[in-house]
C-alpha cells in the first residue's frame, strides 16, 4: 500500500466560538471569514489527487474550518470525496452533532472527529465558549454511537499545564476512543508558551506515569504521544532506543512538515504547517501541488539548518516542535523552547 499524505484543509473560516488561542484570529479579530465556493473545493481535491498520483501517495483528507459543517457545501464535498472511496476526519465543534448528523458521516466514510478540550470546565469554558466544556463531554457518546471513533485534543500552555492529568481522567471516564494532546503556538502577539523546558519534562513524565497505570486496568481510551519531545523523554528512560541500523543523513520520524503534511487554507494559500505562521508556500488555486512539494517545500527539509537540534543524535526521530520554536521570531530552524536537552558542542554531526 502507498503511504499516505495528509491534507489539513480548511474549508471555511466560519465558526461558532471565538477560542482565546485561535490562530485565525489572533492577528485581527475583525478578520474577514473565507469560505471556499464549491467549484475551488472541487479544484482543490483534484490537485490533491493529481499530487498523491504524481508522488506515489495515498490522500488522507483532514476537513476542518472554522467549524467545517458550516459550510453550505460541506455534505456535498464529503460525498465528493467518499465518490473516490477516500478516508477523512473532521476536526470540528461539537454543537451541531446529532445522531442523525453522526450517521450520515459515518455513511460516507468519515473515520474520526476530533474534538477540543482545552481545560477543566472552567477553564475550557473561558478559552473557547461557555457551556462548551459539557457539551464536548456529552457528544463523545454519540460519535462513538455512529461507529466513529472520538478523538480528544488539548492544547497546552501555561495556563492549564496543571489541569492535563485532570483532563485525561475526563477523557477516560466519558471513554473517549484517542487522547492527544500539543502544545500552544505562539503567534507574533504571544511570544511564548508560557512553560519552562523542565516543567514541560515534569508533565510528560506525570502523564507517562498515568497513561501507563490506565493501560495496566485495561483503558480503551488509546494515548496518542503525538508531542515529539516524547521522543527525548522515552530516549532518557530507556524506553526508546536509537536503531543500531540507523544510516547517516537519513530522517526516520519526528515533525512531518516537509515530509507527508500540508495545510490548505479556505482562501486558498497552502502553508507547510499551519502552525508555522510565516510558511506560506503556494496558492492551491494558482499552482500545481506536485510542483510545490519538490520546489518551495524544499526550505522545510535543510536539516543541518536546526540550530540546537542538527548538534542532537536524536535529530532524525525528533526535532521538537518548529511551529512552537518559530513562533517567537519567525525561525523554524530555532531551538524548541520547552526542549530540556543539554547539547555538547561538536557531540553529534547529522552528516
């Protein structure tokens, strides 16, 4: 089977909450709200088709927004590509989930629907909507009903670093089929996480410790390490290894970017990660994506460039996070800043 490449693709900027630490509006919060018409989503799926047929991949589509149900033409972009038999997920907000709404998406493939909890209700409840937190909780259930599986995602910062073990046990009891959680980016107007590297080290290692202790009773909820700073962390405790077959020069895992991922925005731009704010590569309306994936994209694949983590042994399996590194100047080769490391000059040479 092919590999598959992942599109995030923003379908609209249409939504019906205002999160504090929302990237579409943390520059302008009078933004003007893009949607695609039919005719660029049509477009915009055949160029990722072309892409995937060119590159020897299989397209994986991430449908979000904004709140991507929004859309006038959301159903019929899902049965557009459910015509090709292709796998999604939908990342979304919980307020316009019904039985009903649930079936039909199971209906025409969708595979998972990621939901947001961001903090314990009060918390949660301040970032992104009140009432929010409840209705999150109440609507895992009836994802799960229509034979999807129910995907939580946390959004770490300083502000509910200390409410993460709280919201696993949430995620846990209300049984939750996939917990996540990432870290927040910084835009140009917040120019830190707000974590000191070893607090971070402390929260993966309370949270190793919890997941591990829910796997020993049998927990179904399954814990995605999706962090790559997890890699550092299992590195330290033995629990990962570096292969003894690894070759020079050759990138095995760690961040995608540059690797299977892009990001499509409801205006058109194509950015390498969509947490990456400065990386606007193309316009999915104007170029071909085949072409973009072996030319401009190839700025996100100088890997001596990573200024901390080219002088790692660990650079081929992890890398930090670069959206959360460029988001205090831009850079994306930068030293993640909650990577605890200590790196000796001239201990490592990636070549």
């Amino acid at each position: 089977m092919k590999p598959y490449f992942a599109f995030q693709w923003h379908i609209t900027d249409q939504c019906d909450q205002r999160c504090q630490h929302c990237y579409i509006f943390s520059e302008n919060a009078c933004k003007k709200l893009d949607s695609m018409t039919f005719e660029q989503m049509e477009a915009t799926f055949y160029n990722c088709l072309d892409f995937c047929e060119v590159h020897g991949r299989s397209p994986y589509f991430y449908i979000t927004g904004g709140d991507p149900i929004l859309h006038p033409d959301f159903w019929r972009l899902l049965e557009l590509i459910h015509s090709k038999d292709i796998p999604f997920t939908i990342l979304g907000n919980p307020f316009h989930l019904t039985d009903e709404v649930c079936g039909r998406l199971k209906s025409l493939g969708c595979e998972k629907y990621q939901l947001s909890l961001d903090g314990l209700r009060e918390t949660h409840d301040w970032l992104r909507k009140p009432g929010s937190f409840d209705i999150t909780l109440e609507k895992i259930a009836v994802i799960k009903k229509a034979g999807i599986r129910a995907v939580i995602m946390t959004t770490v910062s300083g502000t509910n670093i200390d409410e993460i073990p709280g919201i696993i046990d949430t995620v846990v009891e209300h049984e939750a089929d996939v917990f996540a959680f990432a870290r927040y980016c910084p835009t140009s107007e917040e120019k830190d996480v707000g974590i000191e590297p070893l607090r971070y080290r402390q929260l993966l290692a309370d949270c190793d410790r919890k997941f591990k202790e829910y796997r020993a009773r049998g927990c179904e909820t399954y814990f995605n390490k999706k962090d790559h700073l997890w890699t550092l962390y299992e590195y330290e405790i033995g629990e990962f290894q570096i292969p003894s077959d690894a070759k020079p020069g050759m990138i095995y895992g760690g961040c995608n970017c540059g690797n299977c991922h892009l990001t499509i925005l409801p205006n058109g731009d194509v950015y390498a990660c969509r947490r990456v704010q400065n990386s606007k590569v193309a316009n999915v309306f104007e170029d071909r994506l085949a072409d973009v994936w072996v030319c401009q994209m190839e700025r996100y694949r100088e890997y001596t460039k990573f200024e901390k983590c080219a002088k790692c042994e660990l650079l081929p399996w992890c890398r930090g996070c670069p959206a959360v590194a460029s988001g205090r100047d831009g850079n994306f080769y930068a030293a993640d800043p909650q990577c605890w490391k200590e790196i000796i000059e001239g201990g490592h040479n990636f070549e």
